[in-house]
C-alpha cells in the first residue's frame, strides 16, 4: 500500500511539473488523393525560435488529410506578406492556398503575424496577429491552424484538442502502466498516473476538465474520476467483478459503464452527483462498451446476444434495444460521429480487425484502416478523423485515419507499447 501511495504522490507531482519524456511521433503512412495543394511559407524572423510555427502548421494541415503541403525545397521564392506574393508562380507550382507570415519576440514571449492567400483568386482570405507567452508557441501555431483549417474548408479545426493514452513498459511481473494527455499530435506529453497495474479505457469529460478511467491498482479494476488540473481524484465503482468502460453523458452528469455486480456485465448508468445506478440491460449476454448518442437520448453498446459481438442502441425514452450491426460476425466498440449520423467501430473481416465506419441511415459499412489488430476507436471531436490502437511490428503504436479512408498515420512512442487512446472534446 505505501508503494502505491508513493506512486500515485508522485503522479500527482509530476502531472503540473515539466513535460514526461513520452512524446510520440507522427509517420504519415497514406496521403489522399484528394487533399487540397497548399504551401506554408516559413515565417519571417522565427529562425531561432524555439518552435518552427510554420513547420507545426504544415504537419497539422497535412495530418488532417485534406491538405498536401508543397516541401520548402520547391518553394520559388518566400513572402512574408500578402504584398510580396506573386501569384503566377505559386500558381505554377499548382498551390491553391498559401500561408505567408513573421515570427518576433516580444518581452518573454513572442508576436505572430499570419495571412491566408487564396492563389487562384489572388486575394487574401484571412490574417491575425497572435501573441503567445513562452512555452505556449506550439499551442498558436495549432490555433493557427484550426483558424486556416476552418476558412477553407467550413469545419471547425481540432489542432487544439488532446489527447489520453496508456503506455505499458516492462515484462512480466515487472510491467508499468502510465496514463498520459499530449496534444493532439503527439507532442507535449504530461502525466497523469503511473502504477504497476493496468490502466484501461480512458474516457474525456464533455468540459476536457477530467478524465475516467479504470485502474487495478488495488488488484481489481475500479473507475475513477480525475480532475487534470489539480490531480484530485475519486473513486467512483469498486463492486466485485468487471468495472469497466466508463463513457461520460454529453452534460457531463452521469457515467455509463459495464458492471457484473449482479452478476454478467451490464450496462448501467451513474449520476455522478447523487451516486445512484440505472441498469440499461438485462440479458443472458455480456454487454459492454457504451457510448454516448451527441444528443444524450440513446447509448451504444456492444453485446454477444445474437451469438457473437454486434452492436445495439438502447433508447432512453423508449426503453427499446435496437442492434444496428448485420455485416460479418464481429462489430464492436462503436463511437458516434459528432453529428450523430455515423457510427465507428472496430470490425473483424478476413484481413483481420480494422476500423469501419456505418452510416446510420443506410446500414452501409467501409472499413477505413488497412491494418490487422485495430482496437479502442475514438473520434476527433470535428468527426474528420479517428485515431485508435494497433501494431506495428512487435509493439502496439497508436495510429490515425480520415473519416473516409483516404489518408492514415501513426503515432509511435519512443519506447514501450501505447494503447487505449481517447480524443478530447473541444477545449475552448
């Protein structure tokens, strides 16, 4: 017991100290064929800075898989501003949209001057001026980019957003489980808690204030609610048996999650204020898995019912139980789009298990990722991309796809295996 105090003290310390050593990388491994032509001109003054902004801007743009930056080294020439563009030779170069700025210092922190240029129109869509204290410099450079993102393409950007894996290092009895936020690329990692136990099912409130998740530190898995900010947490269940994927409801008052306290795995629903349990299913099966519909009227779930994983929906007002998945033999782990109208999921299907995405209307299902051991979808919170589990080689990597298949990478840590990953809502 004082081994796991002295654990989680720690824990608490280092989650509000310096950034943890476990950023992870971006390899992009498929670009679209549909992504836009743009270029990001390095900005002005910013070569010795400690962060590249115009560099951080081109790797989220093209990450997203709606843009295919042009690479510096075939830049003809590199304005600084709108007045200095010319755009014949942009437009040579087949560049529909260009980024130009300058970078300054300004007491401890630093001055951002950015324009969007659309080429074909010769006119500029957008510029603002940033400023960003010291050590916030990578944060304006995804603000930048959700600004970019949205004025071409309508929707909102999600460069800002974070977000919560677990790492496993070690072998055997010897095993350290660390759950971790970072940006949504990978970068700026902190941690929120270490323990020789696994940590399972991270799960974002609608506020990005707090995390549930589900830890065996006291030898059997129990939920519990953190707040990241100060480090302060709760244990929500503790019952005998599985308590396990906690989701929160789209108000942020109540936890869906799978408990067997009476015996097979359940799904029930706490209100996070009063502590009393609703119990959503009452089969012969094992039912597990829920997420929230973005309206908060119905749950999705995974259940064995029809004789092997498929998933359901459970709606409140009704009461009735609906399965929504007919393709293959397997479907689990479903996520809701943001606008409700699609459902990710993890599907088995001769090449092994990927991510899949169904329309709601038509029952329709596309795999999306063209790896064999996908796992733990979560959905960006503008539904443009979806970022799960996987393998590469020997080791478990986080890896990314659009939400229509057309462009992927990966996200590898430097060390151990990364699992559990969960996107978070919008932070602002």
């Amino acid at each position: 017991m004082k081994a796991l105090m002295t654990s989680w003290l720690a824990a608490v310390l280092l989650l509000a100290s310096s950034l943890a050593q476990a950023n992870l990388t971006i390899e992009i491994t498929r670009g679209s064929d549909r992504a836009t032509p743009i270029a990001v001109v390095p900005f002005a003054g910013g070569d010795d800075f400690p962060e590249d902004v115009a560099q951080v801007i081109h790797d989220n743009l093209e990450r997203s898989g709606y843009f295919a930056p042009l690479p510096r080294r075939q830049m003809l020439d590199r304005p600084s501003d709108s007045s200095e563009v010319r755009y014949g030779s942009w437009r040579g170069l087949d560049v529909r949209y260009l980024v130009v700025g300058s970078a300054s210092r300004e007491g401890d922190g630093f001055r951002l001057r950015y324009e969007l240029m659309d080429v074909s129109g010769e006119r500029r869509m957008l510029g603002e001026l940033v400023t960003a204290d010291r050590g916030e410099l990578r944060g304006a450079a995804h603000y930048i980019s959700d600004q970019i993102f949205e004025a071409i393409t309508g929707i909102r950007g999600a460069f800002q957003t974070r977000i919560a894996y677990v790492t496993a290092q070690g072998l055997g009895d010897n095993m350290q489980f660390t759950l971790y936020v970072a940006d949504a690329d990978g970068r700026n990692s902190q941690q929120v808690l270490s323990s020789p136990e696994p940590i399972l099912s991270p799960a974002w409130s609608p506020d990005g204030r707090r995390l549930a998740y589900v830890s065996f530190e006291t030898e059997r898995p129990a939920i519990y609610i953190q707040d990241l900010a100060s480090g302060q947490r709760v244990r929500a269940t503790s019952f005998e048996g599985i308590n396990g994927a906690p989701a929160w409801s789209p108000d942020g008052r109540r936890l869906a999650m799978s408990l067997s306290k009476e015996g097979r795995p359940e799904i029930y629903v706490m209100d996070i204020a009063s502590r009393d349990f609703q119990r959503i299913t009452n089969s012969s099966s094992i039912d597990t898995e829920p997420a929230w519909a973005p309206d908060g009227r119905s749950l999705l779930f995974t259940s064995d019912r029809s004789g092997g994983p498929q998933l359901y929906r459970h709606d409140f007002s009704s009461g009735e139980q609906k399965r929504l998945t007919f393709t293959g033999n397997y479907n689990a782990r479903g996520r809701f789009s943001p606008d409700g109208e699609a459902i990710f999921l993890i599907h088995r299907s001769s090449n092994g298990f990927q991510v899949a995405r169904q329309d709601l209307d038509s029952g329709r299902l596309v795999v999306l990722s063209d790896s064999r051991f996908d796992e733990s979808p979560s959905v960006a919170p503008n539904g443009t991309m979806v970022i799960f589990a996987t393998q590469q080689g020997n080791s478990g990597v986080l890896g990314a796809v659009t939400a229509d298949g057309r462009a992927s990478f990966r996200l590898p840590s430097a060390s151990g295996d990364v699992r559990e990953p969960a996107w978070s809502p919008f932070l602002n």
